[in-house]
C-alpha cells in the first residue's frame, strides 16, 4: 500500500502545476469577461465535458469517470472565476 500511495502523491505533485496553469487561464478569462453574471458558460461546460469523455476514454479512464472529475472541478473553477470577477467589480467601486 505504501508503493501506491507514494505512486499516488508523485502523480499529485505533477498535476499541481497543470491545475495552477488552468487556474491562470481562469484568471485570464476573468479579466477579459468581467462580468460575474457570466462565469458560467453552458455551451462551454458541455463542450468540455465531453472533451473530458472523450480523452478518459482514450487514456484507459472510464470516460463516466472522467466527466464527473471534470465537471466537479468545472464548478469549482466557475465559482473560482465568480468570485474573481466579483472581487475585481467590488475593487473597481471602492476607487
């Protein structure tokens, strides 16, 4: 057990950077959307759920697997780029 756990924390120290860089690129979109109201874009959550699908699948992940992991971390990242946006327009009327 010990073996798949370090095996599993040497994966996590790899995906952290790759979380990060995604995280930047929400920051990104919300600078240029600015607006809270539209964080969230329908078209685009489906567009890579099904990315998602379809990338599980060819990796060997089970491809239900791999939407719900991607949907869960959509929604944390939508609310991530909200709260951005908010604190950017709460900053914006304070000056």
């Amino acid at each position: 057990m010990d073996e798949v756990r370090a095996a599993i924390d040497a994966l996590d120290a790899e995906l952290m950077p790759l979380m990060a860089a995604r995280a930047h690129c929400i920051a990104e979109a919300a600078r240029i959307k600015n607006d809270p109201e539209v964080a969230l874009v329908p078209w685009r959550v489906e567009e890579v759920a099904r990315n998602a699908r379809a990338l599980g699948e060819r990796h060997g992940l089970d491809p239900d697997l791999a939407e719900k992991l991607w949907r869960a971390m959509m929604a944390e990242f939508i609310a991530h780029e909200r709260t951005l946006m908010e604190q950017a327009v709460a900053g914006g009327a304070a000056t």
